[in-house]
C-alpha cells in the first residue's frame, strides 16, 4: 500500500461536506434550509418558537399530554410549559425502564429587555430603558433596526400580544452611538466598556403631545399612541416581559446561498432540525423525547429553564399515562437514557483564527458538530462524555453516513462556554453536546452552512431511532 493509500486508511481526514454532495442532495439541503430560514422569521422570541412549534406539532397528529388519558406504543405527545418551553415525546415499543433518547434544544438568544420602569423622556426624546439578556458584546446592539416583541399582561389578567417592527409598515427603533468626530475619549476606552448598560437605552419618539401645557409632553405622545392602541398605562410594564430584537430577516448569504445569517440561531437551529426530526420519528424502540427548555443563556434556571423539575413532571407523567410508573422509576429512567445536548458551537472564522486551535475547532461545512465537554480553563463545569458514549455516537452517524466533526469551543484558557448538557448528566444520563456550528455566535445577525443545518436534522433522526 503506498502512502496515500495508507494516508486515507489511518489519518482522520476532514473533508468539507460540499465536495461530495450531488445535485439532489443540494437541492434537498437548500429546501429545508428555505424552510428553516422561514421558522426562524416566525421565530423570534422564545414564547414565538414555542407557538409556531405548537401549530407545526398540532399539523403533524401530536396532542397535548395534558388532554391524553393512556399513552401506547406509537403515540405523539407534547407539554407547554408556561409558554416558554416544550418538551415532545413519540412512546416507544419498549418499557421506559429501558431508557429514553433525549435531544434537547434551547429557545432563548441574547437579546435586551424592557425595564420594569422603562418608559422615560430626556431632552425632549423618549427612550426605554433596557437590560441585556445573556452574553452580548454591547456595542453590536447600537445604530441597528430593533424591534419590540412580548407580552403584556394586565392587573385582571387580559394579555396582550406585541410585535412592532417587523411588518415592513411598523416603525423601527434603535439605539444611537456617538459620531466618530466626538468619539475620542469612546474610542480610547476597551471594547467592553465603549458602550455601558445603562446606556443602551431605545429610542423610541421625540414628538410633543399637542397640548403645549405641562412637562414630559414627548413620554406622554407615547403613553397616548400606547394606550389607544393596546389599552394600557404606564404601570401595565410592570407585568410585562417585551424583548428587543434585531428588525432584519433571516435571509441567505453569500453568492453561492451556501450560507443562512440570521438572528437566535443559537439555538434556534438545533430547536428547529431537533424539532423536525421527531415528527419523522413513528413507534421507536426507545422513547424518543425532544427537549425545547428556556433560559439556557443565563443559567438555565427558573421554572421554564432546565434546572426546573417540570422536566422531570413530564417524564413522571409519561410513565404514569404508559401504566409503567412505580416508586423510584424515574431515577433509572434517567440512569439508563441517552442524550444529545443539541446547542450550537463555535465556528472556526479565519479572521479570527488565533482564538481557535485549528485541529480541533469545527468548521462550517463539515457537518454535525459533537463537543465530548465544553466549560473554561481546567474543563470547570463541563459535562465530560466518557469515550464509550462518543464511540457509540460515532457509530450511529457513521453507519447512518451523517458527516460530522468533533470539536473544542476555542484554545484552552482563552475562553469557554456551557450548554444543558450538565443537567441531564447529573440525573444519571449519558449526555454529548451535539450542535451546528456558527460564527458570530450571540451577535444580532449570526452565520451557519445550509450543509451543517441539515447534517444536524439528520443526525437527530437517526439518534431519536437508535436502538441501542
């Protein structure tokens, strides 16, 4: 065997997915990546997702657990919890004992929130005022086109639904920045503090109320245009939660469309190929369970984030509907489950390559992306797969031929991350995170490959029907 020959026997070789994909592949790749780009415009917010989730499970002949008395091999059930997250279940043929197989997404993106008190007027412009949610470079929320989703709900209980800025007839809103003439003293701070929280405040009007009489004549045109159109007063923020959001449309990059940008893809792409797997999933082995949770930017707590006990509720009350259920059952439910901890990695970008060990980063078009442990410096608070797990991993992408790469989220001591991948693991679970790469994660517009996108749905599909 001469040395190529032996070269392509024994050495990893990375190829790039494009290569040898034919022309009925790319046209099923840029379809469901048509498709993906539309969920994500439907998609902004978690409370959206989790609708639009809904509507798409409801069309596919899944029912609410909450309206299913039994459940049989074969069945299709779903559970809202609270609006904001959802976790989904096709029943399988064997006993839940056995264990499951868990994929589990998030919905929620960095974004900025309303304040409770938001509403205020300086110098004759009205501005809300804003708490950024989860990891943000804050000067990349400044001079773009924000829109304003969410909810308001009233003292008696009447809610109201918000979305301004995305019908091309809405008004936009953004936060201003200074011109570079006066930005000496901006420009001589570090990147982190050029802009502070405090400051990223939205501009939102700068019109006087008719009547010359009185102050705050600007925040009270605002109150007015507010009240008439949705019936509320100041104090109605109080028991709000509104989210700016970036106003532009996911759309397809680069001259070749090989490439989706868009807003929340972390982690809405794996929500979304996660999603789309299990309603091609009929009568596993195993159950199959897709995990929609909330709050995974910032800790995952809360009762709609995965450290909440509701996903522990749903399983109970799967076991309970199978007639399978009995004392201590869930424990080895868990302890007998797989996972794949569906969130995104990072990308390996060359204008940036001295932040990445390039043997080890993943790359757009190279597929699937598994991460054995994520966490920062020493592997601190990572789940860490253990190799009979990744070998089985492995073995199912293979066999299925899903291409895929497995990868580290940066050089070691630059930085880290973390996904819910540890949660599952502490109840028991063996759990790899498993997710699509990205550049420019948690900035307002963030980049994929269409051939990552749907090596991601495809990896899904075949671990929801592993039989192992």
């Amino acid at each position: 065997m001469n040395g190529k020959e032996l070269k392509e026997t024994l050495f990893n070789n990375k190829k790039n997915g494009w290569d040898s994909t034919t022309d009925e592949q790319k046209g099923e790749i840029f379809k469901f990546a048509d498709e993906y780009i539309y969920f994500l415009n439907q998609s902004k917010t978690e409370r959206e997702l989790i609708q639009t989730a809904k509507d798409i499970l409801l069309k596919n002949n899944f029912k609410d657990l909450n309206e299913t008395e039994n459940l049989y091999a074969g069945d299709k059930v779903f559970y809202i919890n609270r609006d904001k997250s959802m976790y989904i279940a096709v029943i399988g043929k064997e006993k839940f004992e056995n264990g499951i197989n868990i994929v589990g997404a998030h919905v929620d993106s960095p974004r900025l929130d309303l304040k409770p008190n938001p509403l205020y007027e300086d110098s004759e412009f009205a501005y809300f005022k804003t708490h950024y949610y989860g990891g943000i470079k804050k000067y990349q929320w400044t001079t773009i086109p924000l829109a304003i989703h969410g909810v308001i709900v009233q003292a008696d209980g009447k809610k109201i639904n918000v979305n301004i800025g995305e019908d091309e007839n809405d008004p936009i809103f953004t936060i201003t920045d200074l011109l570079p003439h006066l930005a000496m003293e901006q420009m001589e701070k570090k990147l982190k503090e050029g802009i502070s929280g405090e400051d990223l405040n939205l501009l939102i009007g700068s019109m006087p109320y008719e009547d010359k009489d009185g102050s705050e004549r600007v925040k009270l045109n605002i109150m007015k245009i507010l009240n008439d159109k949705y019936g509320i007063t100041e104090k109605d923020f109080l028991s709000s939660e509104l989210e700016l959001i970036p106003a532009f449309k996911a759309r397809s990059l680069g001259f070749d469309r090989s490439m989706i940008a868009g807003y929340g893809q972390d982690d809405k792409v794996c929500a979304y190929t996660s999603l789309r797997a299990i309603l091609n999933v009929e009568k596993p082995n195993k159950t199959a369970v897709c995990i929609l949770s909330d709050k995974e930017e910032i800790g995952s707590m809360g009762n709609t984030g995965m450290e909440s006990h509701e996903f522990d509720t749903f399983i109970s009350e799967l076991l309970n509907k199978s007639g399978e259920n009995r004392p201590n059952l869930l424990d080895k439910v868990f302890c007998n489950s797989k996972m794949l901890s569906a969130d995104v990695d990072a990308g390996f970008d060359p204008i940036y390559a001295n932040v990445s060990d390039k043997l080890n980063a993943g790359k757009l078009g190279y597929g699937i992306g598994l991460n054995k442990y994520t966490g920062s410096r020493g592997k601190s608070g990572a789940s860490d797969a253990n190799a009979e797990y990744v070998a089985e991993i492995r073995g199912i992408f293979e066999k299925a031929g899903v291409p895929y790469q497995l990868s580290e989220l940066g050089k070691v001591d630059v930085g880290g991350g973390g996904t819910i991948a540890y949660i599952l693991a502490n109840k028991g679970v063996d759990v790899i995170d498993c997710g699509v790469p990205v550049l420019s994660m948690h900035a307002p517009y963030e980049v994929t490959s269409k051939f990552d996108v749907y090596c991601a749905y495809r990896g899904y599909k075949e671990f929801y029907d592993r039989k192992g």
